[in-house]
C-alpha cells in the first residue's frame, strides 16, 4: 500500500513538472497533435462530414495513409508510390497543412536500433515527399521503433503489418 | 585469490532456489552455478529476529545467487557461535565448510542497533574479516548486502555488488513502470508510470540519476530524473527523435542520438541539456553509443557498412574503426567496466539473438547465452555479471549471466513485461 501511494505521490510530482521543461527550444510544428492510435481516423470521420475533408474521405487516395516494407527495408516500394504522390501534392497546394511521418518496425531486434531504422523508413517517405515539392518545414519524421505494434502475435502476419510507415495530419 | 585456490574445485549445479518474494517485484531462480564454489556457513546472528528479515539469510541468498559458493547448513551445531571465542573449529570442518561467517545484533540506548560481524577461514583457524555497523532498524537488508560484499570481495578478491540496484521497465496491460530495486529484486521502486513506452534507462555514474526515453509526448523525448527528489527535466527535445541516452563516466555529458540533421547520428550533450554538438558523420544509421571507462572512447552501432555492427570512435568522433565482422547484424554494445572487452548482442542464424562478448585487443568473440531472444545487455560494475532481457514462454524477463557463462539467473515478475534493464554504478 504504501509503494502505491509512493507511486502515485511520484506521478503527481511528475505531471507537476512536466509543463517546467528546462530547455525552451520552440515546440516541433506537429508535436502532441498528431493521432495517437490508428483507430483515430474512422473514428473522427464519423464525426465531420466526409465530402468536406478529401483526408477522410474513404473513396479519396488521401485516406490512405500507411506504407509496409520488407525485413530489415527502408525503400518506399512502387505500390506506395501513388499514394505518398497524392499527399505531396495535397501538401504543396495546403501550404498551411503539416505532417507527422511515424516510422515502425517489428518486434525484434534492438529497440534503439528500429528506432533508427523506424526513423528510417519514415524518412523514405519525407524523401519522396520532399523530391514532389513538398516543404521540410511541413513534415517531421519521427519514430516509435518497435514500441506501438500495431498487431501484436509473435509471427510474420503481425510483424509485417508493423513494419510500416504512418502519414498523420497536423490536428488528426 | 589464494584462499580460493585451495579450496576443492567442485561443480555443483543447483536445483532451482527461488527466494521468497512477498514484498518483490522481481523474483529470481538460479539455473547454474560457477565451478569453483567456495563452502561457507553463514550462522544466523545473535539477536537478529529484532531486525526483520533479519541479516543471515539475506546473506546467504545474496551469496548463493552469485553461483560462486556453496552454502554449508549450520543447523544442529550448539552452541551456535556468535563470537570467534565461541568457534569449534572442527564443528564446521567436518560439515565441509571453509569458510564461517558469524556475528550478532546488539540493542544500543539510542534506540539503533550496533551489528557485528566476523568472517572466519576455517581451515586455517583465523579471522579474515571483522566489521560492525551501527543502524537504523530500516537498514536490516542494506547491512545484509553490505557484509555480502565484505565476504565476496574477502573470498574471490573482486568487489562485491550485492549493495547495487538494478533500473529496468515493466510493461503491465497498456502501463509503463520505470522502475527501481536492489540487485536481489527486492525493494522494488516506480520511477515514473505512463501509458506510452519508455525505453533505454541509463544510470548515471553515481547513481543519483537515471536518463530515459519517454513517448509520452508522442516521439522520442530524452529526460533526465533525480532518484533523490523525484524532479525531472527534458534533456533533448529537438525535432525528430531523441532516444539512446548514455552518461559520460565523469556525469558531465552524455552521448545521445538525434534525428535533427537526418539520419540517426550520435551527439554530445551537456548533463543540464546545454551545448549540443555532433559527433559522427555517416550517411547511415549510428546509434547506441556506449562510454569507455576513461571517457576516451564511444563504441556504438552502425550501419555504415551495409549491415549494423559494432564501432569504435575516440570522444571526439575520429578514429572510426569496426569491431565486430561476424554475423550481418550485431548491435547494444557496451564497454565493460575494465575498458577491455564489450557485450552485445548478435543476430544468429536470422531469427535468433544471443548476448556475446568480445575481447578488444584479441577481437576473441564468445556468444555466452543460450536464450533466443536477448536485448540490452549490461555489466555489473564488477564485470563479472550481465544483465538483459529475454523472453521465456512469450513473456519479457530479465536474465543474468557471468561473463565466463556459467552463472545464470532469470528475474521476473508476476505479471507483465519485464525489459531494458541496467544495472546501476557501485555506491560510494
């Protein structure tokens, strides 16, 4: 009883704390307003009309927003290729738009490792982006490496589901 | 050393010993034992019920888990000595032990408790060690280690960790725990609880702080935490990823990864989040920087050459030169505490990852595990243990072997994930 008390005492001190960073470097543009959860985009497409946002909308190539790779594989593949297109040129015609590109990886391996290769992939996706036209200051590439799994059993279905590159929208 | 060298070399594997854990997070098994086991009898102290849990059988626990001696039962001797006076010798002789360790608990008018401590060779009938320590009631299990390590370093000639902690992360459900405890598992301590990942604790050198990697603001965020009060402070936020934390031995520094500039690079940064300077160029991946024990020297992970692989480079980032040439994906190195030899851990035929160690001058490399899913490994600040984690039964434990890969014990908890582990710094 008393490690949880302990431990909840710890984790108000913590949240008391958190606002006081000591470093005042400005924010990164999409920080803490991108999607948390996969889930995120049906469940506000629900919420807004379809027709008047081409991102939600399930028939528009922009509701796509995941690209998978091989074992151990960074390049974006030819398949993906339309779809980061159609983001790019959303992005140049929405120069008000940001995107958070959040690189993956399965399982296994070192976790500071897939972060890197995690970063990556994301960067794959940035690249392509950037050779459409797209502005650095409109996307960051970040990585959760392989600590958001998407699928979670422990076999070749779930890990290449998790290898995977996620285009979220500034506000999703 | 040289009393060891007399004793009878036996090897004695040991069925699983798991210890009591009703006030553990951590629960550990011993499934092998060194060769050479050192025959000692640790009889319960006079007085130690007022101490609960007492001192002797911490003691024997903390000896017995580190494989490298064999607890002689003292039951039946009467009377049990407390006092070198009251030692017969023969008693202990004929019960095959070589060692005696004895002592006792006394009362003092202010209320604290004066514990006295000797440690007998009984084969040459003298006394090899003496101590007494004078405590709070609260202390019972820190004096236990603290005469742990006096019998340890005595007996083997190397220091004693039984008074370390250990950091490591438990994942339960969608809950994240860094967490705190005693080498043994015991004394178990949240840090810091979230519902997003946390990863890489890193110690710093006195073992005051500990930097991590948290997600909770939705990437990679570097944060340095105080164990004393609490208070935490980021120490890189900056655009990208910030993960990989490692101290500098002098607490000044540490060596970090950053995206900030393109691929994952390793940097220097100020102990208060000042003065952020890159170390490395390459166009690949470069990650897991880890310090020599001089500060001189980084080795880390690249993929520079086509495949990730163990690097060195002096702390100024020249230098550059690749260590291991083995396998197609070797990565988490880290020094160990002597500068002459490394761990981390090796991808072996595609699908399975071993703990390995190498020595620098000879390149000589040795996988010492026989676990399929190994992570993070790291010394013991005497370097005769590693700790990492594993996974048994589809569930994330911790795991420690002794370098020369006899000794090994699985750590683990009731529920949930167990992983990241480092072992902290000895206390001064």
């Amino acid at each position: 009883m008393k490690k949880v008390l302990f431990s909840a005492l710890l984790v108000s001190l913590l949240a008391a704390c958190a606002g006081q960073d000591v470093k005042d470097q400005p924010k990164a543009a999409v920080e803490d307003r991108t999607a948390t959860q996969a889930g995120a985009d049906a469940k506000s497409a629900g919420q807004q009309s379809v027709t008047a946002n081409p991102l939600k909308d399930p028939s528009n190539i922009l509701s796509k927003r995941s690209v998978y790779y091989d074992l151990d594989k960074s390049d974006v593949k030819a398949e993906y290729k339309p779809m980061v297109d159609a983001h790019s040129k959303y992005l140049t015609s929405h120069k008000d738009a940001k995107v958070a590109v959040q690189g993956n990886t399965d399982e296994r391996g070192s976790r500071e490792y897939n972060i890197a290769l995690g970063n990556r992939r994301a960067d794959s996706v940035k690249n392509m982006m950037n050779a459409y036209g797209v502005s650095n200051s409109q996307i960051e590439t970040v990585s959760f490496g392989e600590e958001k799994p998407r699928a979670t059993c422990q076999e070749e279905s779930c890990w290449k589901e998790n290898r995977r590159s996620d285009i979220v929208y500034q506000g999703e | 050393m040289k009393f060891l060298n007399k004793l009878a070399a036996a090897l004695i594997l040991l069925a699983g010993f798991p210890i009591s854990a009703a006030y553990a997070a951590l629960t550990i098994e011993i499934v092998g034992s060194g060769a050479n086991q050192i025959p000692i009898s640790v009889v319960p102290f006079a007085g130690e019920n007022a101490l609960p849990p007492g001192i002797t059988a911490v003691v024997a626990a903390d000896l017995q888990r580190s494989g490298l001696f064999k607890i002689v039962d003292p039951a039946g001797v009467k009377p049990e000595p407390h006092d070198p006076a009251e030692v017969n010798y023969p008693d202990w002789r004929a019960r095959g032990a070589d060692a005696l360790a004895i002592g006792s608990v006394l009362p003092r008018p202010d209320g604290k408790l004066e514990v006295r401590f000797h440690l007998l060779d009984a084969v040459k009938q003298v006394q090899l060690d003496a101590y007494s320590y004078v405590i709070d009631r609260t202390l019972a299990r820190a004096t236990a280690h603290k005469i742990a390590d006096q019998i340890y370093e005595k007996l083997t000639g190397d220091v004693g960790v039984f008074s370390t902690r250990i950091a490591y992360i438990v994942k339960s459900g969608l809950r994240y725990e860094l967490q705190v405890a005693d080498a043994d598992g015991y004394g178990a301590q949240t840090v810091l609880a979230s519902k997003e990942p946390i990863i890489s604790p890193s110690w710093s050198p006195d073992g005051t702080k500990l930097a991590y990697v948290s997600f909770e603001r939705k990437k990679p965020i570097i944060y340095v935490q105080s164990l004393v009060s609490g208070q935490r402070q980021v120490l890189a936020q900056f655009k990208g990823n910030n993960s990989a934390p490692a101290w500098s031995p002098d607490g000044k520094q540490l060596a970090i990864v950053l995206t900030k500039d393109g691929s994952s690079q390793i940097y220097l940064i100020n102990a208060d989040g000042s003065g952020v300077k890159r170390l490395g160029y390459s166009s690949g991946i470069d990650t897991e920087p880890s310090f020599s024990p001089d500060g001189a020297a980084i080795i880390f992970t690249s993929d520079r050459g086509g495949s990730p692989q163990i690097y060195r480079m002096t702390v100024s980032g020249s230098g550059v030169q690749r260590l291991t040439f083995e396998g197609n994906y070797n990565v988490s190195p880290r020094f160990s505490p002597d500068g002459k030899s490394f761990t981390f851990v090796q991808r072996v035929n595609g699908s399975s990852f071993h703990v390995a160690l190498q020595d620098l001058a000879s390149g000589q490399m040795q996988v010492l595990t026989d676990t399929r899913m190994d992570e993070a490994p790291s010394f013991a600040p005497n370097g005769k243990m590693l700790l990492y984690a594993t996974e048994i039964g589809g569930r994330g434990v911790l795991a420690a072997i002794s370098s020369d890969g006899r000794v090994k014990q699985r750590l683990s908890t009731q529920a949930g994930d167990v992983r990241e582990p480092e072992w902290g710094p000895l206390l001064k």
